[in-house]
C-alpha cells in the first residue's frame, strides 16, 4: 500500500516536471528558439523563418537563347530568389557593339525566363564599387553569378573582379554549343551570299533561298559562322520541363510555329495565349517543316535548340516536339485541346487561306481564334537588323570569335549544370 502510495507520487512529481519543461519548449518554440544540445553546453538556435538567399546574374541578353536561359537556370539553384541585371544599350556599344535587340526587348524576355524572379533594368556591364554596394544594401544580394567564361573588359581587367576580392562571387558553368556571336555568325553567313551574288535582290531570296554555302570549322576566318555544336541530351530536356500534365478538367490552349530566333515576339503571343486557359501546349514544327516553308537557309536554331527556348519560358506548360504542321483531329483529341490560337503577326500568312489552311480542323469545330500580337517582331525582323548592320555585326563577331576560341583553348572541365 505505501509503494502504491509512492509511486503515485513519483508519478505525480515526473508528471509535472515533465510539464515544466514542456512548458518551457513551448514558450521557446513560440519565441523562435529552442535549446539544443542539453548537457552539452547549451546553445540556442533560431527556428525563425530564415531569410531567403539571393543572388544576382547580370548579362546583355542579346539574341537570348537557351544558353542564356541555362545559366539563369544554375545561377538559380545557387539561392532562393534570382535577381537579374540587363544591361544597357549603351553599356553595350560601348563595350562590345551595337545590340541587335534593344533594351525594352530584352528586358521581356528576361522577364519571361521562368526562374527569374526580379529584373534590374540599365544595369552597368562591369560590377562597379557603388553598384555592389547597391547589390548587398538595397537588394539584399548575398552572391553574384557568372559563367566560367572570362568577362575581360576593354582595358583587359576582370569584370568581376570586385566581387571575387569581397568573397560574394560563386561559377557556374558555361552551356556548350550555343552563343550569341554563333547565332549572330549563322545569319551573317547568308549576308556573304548576298554580296557574292547580285541575283539575290531581296531579303527573303538572298536569306531563304541562299545557294549551299561552305561550312566553316572553329578555326576558319568564318566570323562566328558555324553549324550548331549543340549536343541535346534528356537531362536537359528534364532541366526545363515543368514536368507536370494539365489537371482533370483544365482548359489547354494548343499553339504551334517554327519559334526561330525566340524572340520578344514569340514571348507577348505565348502570354496572351496562356491567359486564355489553364494549361498552354506549344507545338514546335520540325526543321524540315519550316525549311519547306520558309526557305533553305531556315530554321537558323534546330529543333532541339528551338524547343528549349520555348520551354524556359514562364507562359509554357508543355511542348510537343516536332508538332506536325497541320492540326488534325487526332492531335485535338490526344492532348484534349480546347482552343487553337494563332498571332496576328507571323511569317506566313496560311492561316488566312481558304485552301490548305493547316487550321482547317479546328476552325470546323469552332475552336478556333486569332490573337491580337502585342508587338510587330518575327523572326525576319530580327535578320532584317543583322543585315541592315552587318559590317557592324561581322567586325564585332571577329573580336568575340577570337575571345571564344581561347577560352575553348583553355577551358577545362567544371562540375555542375
């Protein structure tokens, strides 16, 4: 009876001792700490939502492609939030040439980058002591990003040089195969056609329908001209896939094209088109598809290329990779699609035609609507800038072309990406 009575009270003194130090964990959760290492020598740690981790990447962005949209992507991975720098007009004439696309088109399709979180317009090229200042105090940034590609300066010194001596800088890794000089070069090829040949009296003749030209390797005189290097591998592909389907009863938007030279364009059109439902498909027509179309010397991207353009945009859900240029029934049914759109402004005008009209399908079913493009821009507004400036472009690729082939001279292997 007395051991009974004894472990009542042994129970009733653990009980409340127990209690007490619950007590005091909860009003130490409640305030954000909780010791730890009891016995130990306590210390307290804060379980207050820490703040978020941001770093920043500045670039040109000019002629933006998916290397672009890769490294933003890993620059992405290194925090919590991307802030984005874009350089100015005249930061870039001043350093490397004239752009091709100007500020205002640039800072759209920076901004449609779907792991971009803010963008600092007319951000310097070179990371000067005031603008880091600026980074750390007024944008809470914790790193600065670049390639592991040299950013030289025209004086010869390191662009980044400040923030490497403050310990804030961190690499990524450049994406092979792909830049804008190379892009630049492409259609600077077909500009060499044209004064090689007066027959070629017009942009679409002298672009579209260029006799076959040599290629030219790494080491030729070839102004950044070459054949696309760029290896397409699925991991990459599952880099910047959504990779996710459309839920039970969403309204999917199906829109296709050749999205060459993905530019601001192409961006504006996606956007209106995924504000018409809740899931938006994009068919990417196939090299051969739009060479047929448009000409030998198209598609200036391949299909691979083109398609990861396409995918890195926020507007995107999903795309079908060599969509095939006629939407039949079949495909309206397979991906039960609720309405085909189609811009206003385009390369070819085959969804107005009566005959051979590739939207023939859906405008029967009444699925069917045309967009109002927000901006004038197709890919052969883009050429038609190159070929207006090409001895600017041509003189610009020479010195950037001499800048990359030491740098594949150089380079070794980095980890990551």
């Amino acid at each position: 009876m007395v051991w009974e009575k004894e472990k009542i009270v042994g129970s009733c003194i653990i009980g409340g001792a127990t209690f007490a130090v619950g007590a005091s964990f909860l009003h130490l959760f409640l305030k954000g700490e909780l010791p730890l290492g009891l016995g130990l020598g306590t210390r307290l740690v804060s379980f207050r939502k820490r703040r978020p981790v941001r770093v920043y990447m500045d670039g040109c962005f000019d002629m933006m492609h998916y290397g672009h949209c890769n490294a933003l992507r890993q620059a992405r991975a290194l925090g919590d939030q991307l802030v984005v720098g874009v350089v100015s007009d005249e930061e870039i004439i001043a350093n490397k040439g004239p752009p091709v696309t100007p500020l205002h088109e640039r800072m759209v399709m920076v901004k449609a980058v779907k792991w971009v979180d803010e963008v600092i317009s007319d951000a310097p090229y070179a990371i000067t002591e005031d603008f880091m200042k600026r980074l750390f105090d007024e944008y809470q940034i914790d790193y600065i990003i670049h390639g592991d590609d040299p950013c030289v300066l025209p004086d010869g010194t390191d662009a980044y040089a400040l923030a490497k001596k403050a310990g804030r800088y961190k690499q990524i890794k450049r994406t092979e195969g792909v830049s804008s000089t190379d892009i630049v070069g492409r259609m600077l090829l077909c500009v060499r056609e044209r004064s090689n040949s007066h027959s070629h009296s017009s942009l679409q003749r002298q672009f579209s329908h260029g006799h076959n030209s040599p290629k030219f390797d790494d080491g030729g005189s070839s102004a950044g001209t070459r054949v696309s290097h760029f290896l397409p591998t699925s991991r990459r592909i599952v880099q910047f896939s959504n990779g996710k389907g459309p839920g039970p009863d969403a309204r999917i938007i199906y829109i296709d094209g050749a999205f060459d030279l993905f530019h601001a364009g192409h961006v504006e059109i996606l956007r209106r088109a995924r504000e018409l439902g809740d899931f938006l498909l994009v068919g990417i027509h196939n090299d051969q598809t739009v060479s047929a179309r448009s000409g030998a010397r198209h598609p200036i991207m391949n299909l691979h290329e083109r398609s990861l353009s396409v995918l890195a945009c926020r507007y995107v859900d999903e795309v079908i990779i060599g969509a095939p240029s006629e939407v039949s029934k079949d495909t309206i049914t397979t991906f039960d699609i609720s309405l085909v759109v189609h811009g206003t402004v385009a390369e070819s005008d085959d969804f107005q035609k009566e005959e051979g009209n590739p939207y023939a399908v859906p405008i029967s079913m009444g699925i069917f609507q045309i967009l109002e493009s927000p901006l004038d821009i197709t890919t052969s507004t883009i050429i038609k800038r190159i070929v207006a400036n090409h001895e600017a472009y041509q003189k610009r690729n020479l010195k950037k072309e001499a800048s990359e082939k030491k740098y594949y001279e150089q380079k070794s292997f980095v980890t990551g990406d």
